[in-house]
C-alpha cells in the first residue's frame, strides 16, 4: 500500500464515518438503551484490542451480552448462554458494530481492514504475517465477509476455541494479506456493498 493510498483511506474513512455516525446517532443512543434495559450494564460496551502496529485500542460496540460466572473465554458461538435475546438480535443485524463507526472517526480503526482481535491472536503473528498489523483494523473486511457464520460453525465444533486457533485463524491471515497487497479505494468499497447487502 503506497503513501498515497493510505491517505485516500483515511480521507473516505474520515468522510464516511462522520457522515455515518451524524445520520446513525439516534439509532445507537436507541440500541444502548435498549441493551442497558435488557443487561443491566452499561449499553455501550468497550474491549481492549490489538490495532495497527500491536498498539492496544479500546473498541466501542453496543452490549449484547451478560455476565455469567465461571465463563471467561473470548471465543463466542452463537449458541454462548450469555449473549441475550435482544443482543441476538444486534449481533445479527449488526448493529452492535455502529459504535465503531466513533473509532474510525478517531483514527484507530478503518472502515475496511482485518477485525481487530483480542490479545494472544495479532499480537502473536510473526514474519511476513505481520504485515497485517501495518493498516488500521477495520469493521468489516474480506475475512469477516468469508466468516459471517463463524459463531454458527464455531457452535458445531467439539472444541470452538481450537477450531477457530488451527482453522478459522490460519484463513483470516491468508484473506487479509491478499486485502492489504491487492487493496485499491475501489475494493474498500465493494466490500462496503458486500456487507451492507449480505
């Protein structure tokens, strides 16, 4: 990705983002409140990930999970007892994700680009992998296209955790270095379509 490149990137994430969160506000402030009613927590709901360069971002979404003792992990299936009725219904539509459109505005995330992940995933990527940590981690992005399903075909595996470590993981690197070496403005924005379409 040349100079050039990233600045066009972070000019239409910019422009984008502004405009996404000025027409979308009222529909997150709506979605928080709804997810503290039904939870009890706090509506808006932040986690620390790894971003560009292993640098820690905290990432905004809408809750759509309670707290139940004794669970820990950070791999999800969409069979996991603390996601609640209603923030079923977020994730599957998405709108959990709207608050990210504020992280992207700030300059930590892109609209495009690989998730950005937990400790112990990103973080640990070495050799030419690492060239995926060289652009801002994005709210969609061509592995999250390939694995819109991966918390129903995490839920069908014995042991999720592994499943998404040997075989889920290994396939998101390969999709986004092909992302970061053939990216262009107009590939941003089919996978754009892409996902607002899906």
């Amino acid at each position: 990705m040349t100079n050039f490149q990233r600045l066009q990137k972070r000019v239409f994430d910019f422009v984008c983002s502004f405009l996404g969160l000025a027409c979308l506000w009222w529909l997150i402030l709506l979605a928080a409140l709804i997810a503290y009613l039904d939870t009890g927590l706090n509506g808006f709901f932040k986690q620390e990930r790894i971003g560009k360069n292993s640098k820690k971002i905290s990432v905004v979404k809408i809750r759509s999970m309670k707290h139940i003792s004794g669970i820990i992990t950070t791999v999800t299936t969409d069979k996991d007892p603390r996601i609640s009725s209603i923030g079923r219904f977020l994730r599957k539509t998405k709108i959990d994700e709207l608050p990210q459109l504020w992280n992207v505005l700030i300059g930590n995330m892109s609209l495009v680009g690989p998730r950005p992940d937990v400790s112990g995933f990103a973080d640990k990527l070495k050799g030419g992998n690492r060239i995926i940590l060289s652009i801002r981690p994005g709210i969609t992005g061509p592995a999250s296209l390939a694995f819109h399903d991966e918390e129903e075909l995490l839920a069908q595996q014995k042991n999720p955790e592994q499943y998404n470590r040997k075989v889920i993981w290994p396939k998101k690197i390969q999709l986004n270095k092909q992302y970061i070496k053939n990216y262009s403005l107009w590939l941003d924005i089919k996978l754009i379509w892409k996902t607002l379409t899906s």
